[in-house]
C-alpha cells in the first residue's frame, strides 16, 4: 500500500509539473509571440517606423562624415592647440551614453532657448545621433589617412601642392577608400542607435521603430510588437551587415586590372598582365 501511495503521488506530482509548464509555456508565447498582435502591430512599423530609422540614420551618418572628417584633420595637426578641442570632442562623445547624448540635445538645448528646428524632436533627433557619429567617425577617418604611405604626401608637395591641397588631393581621398567597410558599419551602428531616440517624444509621422513599438506594448499590455520591432531591424542590419564584409573583401581583395606590356620585338601587342588580387 504504501509503495501503491508513493507511487500515486509521484504520478500526481509529476502532472502538476507538466501542467504547470505547459501554461508557463502558453503564458511565454502569448507574451511574446501572439501573432495577431504582431500582424497588427506590422502595417505601422513598416509604413512609418522603418522609413523614419533609416531616415534618422542616414541623414545622422551624413552628418558624421561632415563632422568626422573635419575633426579628423584636426586630429592630424602638429599644432597641440589645435589637436586639443578636437581630442576633447572625440572623446567626450564617445565616453558619453548615447541617450544622454540625446537628453542633452533634444531636451536641454530647447530648454537653454537653443531651437534651431523649432518645437519639433526630429531634427534634435537627427544632430544629437550625427553629433555621436561624428566621434566615432573622426577616429575612423583620423585612422584611415595615416594609413596612407607618407611617400604620398612627400610626392605631392614636392609637385607643388600646399599641405592643405595634397592632403585634399591626395591623402584623404585615399584614407576614405581604407575606412568605407568601418563607415558602413557606422551607418548599421546608427541604424540602432536611432532606436533611442524615443524619450524625445516623436510626432506622429516621426516616429520610428522603438517607439510605435513601445506605443503599442502599451496599448496592448503584450510584449510581441517589440518582436516585430525586433524583426524589422534585422531584416534591415542583416543584409547591410554581410554588405560591409562583401565591401570589405572587395577592397582587401582588389580586383585584377589588365596592364598593357610593351609589344613584342615584331610589332604585335603582347598579351596584357594582370595585377593586383586573385579571384
């Protein structure tokens, strides 16, 4: 009897269990995974949410190179006083949290009677994620031209050129090349930093993935629409993500450029040589 008992309410016990799971495990997928709030919540995302992203991110990046490239040849000056407010300015932005960063300009600049862009939190938006950029980016540049063989330099200037007109001319075009697989991982580093952007209270029409998410989640009291937000930024970081590595291998890579060779001793052009990387 007693094994008979035991045994009873092993069986007993063990259901409990596999019920309590099984409700668990409901409970997780309505929470997450209900798929009528996410074929809900997608008409507003991809309409609005992802257009204004990659809006916010664009334009962002736009303004980072501007800034980046300016504050990267300061960067690059033998002067120490004119290094110094550009040091100060690369690492003060990138030491700062971004949503910081995005209180200070979007919040405190109106605040101080700054207001560039007037009541609208789209174009604050935009400058504090370009003013972040803009940090990152003037390291990267800073990075790329003094990867540049200094033999370039030397050959402009003694062309003629100013130092300003051989590093315009020459060694700049070259560093951009090296750095365009770091600058569009910028852009997919942009893409999700747009997502906190959020806390300056968007307008519709403005608004981009995070915060219709969050709008939603809080009409619906489920947590799904931040699947589908999370959907839509995969669907764009993904493919821009094996973008920067095809860019990448490509520049590494090099493409094989035919070179003409001098022709042969009858006359008839010789057969061209190829250089630069295998395929």
């Amino acid at each position: 009897m007693r094994r008979r008992a035991g045994r009873l309410a092993a069986v007993a016990a063990a259901a409990l269990m596999t019920g309590g799971c099984g409700a668990s495990d409901d409970a997780f997928v309505r929470t997450f995974f209900n798929g009528e709030v996410i074929l809900d919540t997608f008409p507003r995302l991809l309409a609005e949410g992802v257009r204004n992203t990659l809006l916010i991110a664009f334009l962002s990046i736009v303004l980072g190179v501007v800034i980046g490239l300016f504050f990267a040849v300061l960067l690059l000056s033998a002067r120490w006083w004119v290094r110094l407010p550009a040091r100060v300015y690369v690492d003060v932005f990138r030491g700062l949290p971004v949503v910081l960063t995005v209180m200070l300009i979007g919040v405190g600049l109106p605040a101080a009677g700054f207001r560039p862009f007037g009541n609208g939190a789209f174009g604050y938006a935009v400058l504090a994620i370009g003013i972040i950029s803009g940090a990152y980016s003037a390291e990267i540049f800073r990075s790329g031209i003094q990867s540049v063989d200094p033999g370039q330099m030397q050959a402009a200037r003694s062309l003629g050129m100013s130092y300003l007109t051989a590093m315009r001319l020459v060694v700049v075009p070259q560093g951009i090349r090296r750095v365009l697989p770091a600058m569009a991982g910028q852009f997919v580093k942009d893409v999700k930093e747009s997502s906190l952007v959020y806390v300056l209270g968007l307008s519709v029409g403005e608004r981009e993935l995070f915060f219709i998410a969050h709008e939603e989640v809080a009409r619906t009291y489920n947590s799904s629409p931040f699947i589908a937000a999370g959907l839509c930024y995969l669907s764009i970081t993904i493919p821009l993500t094996y973008g920067v590595n095809w860019l990448d291998r490509r520049l590494r890579d090099g493409r094989a450029a035919p070179v003409t060779a001098p022709p042969d001793e009858d006359g008839s052009p010789a057969a061209p040589i190829t250089t630069g990387g295998t395929r």
